[in-house]
C-alpha cells in the first residue's frame, strides 16, 4: 500500500473495515496510515503479533526495472525469536540482499517496453 499515491491509500482506508484480530492489531486508521507511509519510506515492513499473536513476519519488496514494487520477500517466525538480539537487523539484511538479487534477475529479464 505504501508504494501507491496517498489518495489511493486514503480511498481504501476510507472505504475498508479495519478489523481487529489480536490486541496488537492497528485499527486507528490515522494510526494504520502512519505505519504505512513510515514503512514505505524505510522499504520494509514488520508486522508484530498484528495478525496472529504467535507470528512476526518482516517483508522487502521485489521491484521491476521502473522501481514499481510488484512482490515482497518475506519471512516469519515468533515472537520470542524475533526479540532476540541482533536477530531481525541480520533477517533483514538477508531479505534486502535476496530481494537485490530477484530485482536485478527481473531486470536483466524484463523486455524494454517501447513506445
């Protein structure tokens, strides 16, 4: 959702039921939209408990040749593991450098579009 203009993430927010499925889950939409546009501008996301409170996932997306994000990577696993030290600064460069990888493959295989 970051990567899309801010009036297509204030129409959806606007137009959605933001529904609660752990105490962790962020249904302030203000809040949500925070969190979002926050995420967008460091190019990863982590999702906390918000959706299952045994899981935290984190997530980079996969870009084409026009920098437009088209897929994530991402990985989960619990919560213990992910607060233990060091452990989701070294996953995340993991994913960054696998996403590099994907994103520069996708753009030695995408065709150049003309006209």
């Amino acid at each position: 959702m970051s990567v899309n203009p801010p009036e297509d993430l204030d129409h959806y927010l606007n137009t959605q039921e933001i529904l609660r499925y752990t105490r962790f889950t962020i249904t302030d939409k203000e809040e949500l939209k925070r969190v979002i546009l926050a995420d967008g501008a460091k190019d990863w996301s982590i999702v906390d408990r918000e959706l299952e409170e045994g899981m935290c996932g984190i997530s980079v997306p996969i870009r084409n040749r026009h920098y437009k994000a088209i897929a994530a990577i991402n990985l989960t696993m619990p919560p213990s593991k992910a607060a233990e030290p060091g452990v989701l600064d070294y996953l995340l460069e993991e994913l960054q450098t696998a996403a590099g990888r994907i994103n520069t493959e996708l753009k030695a295989r995408e065709p150049i579009m003309k006209g």
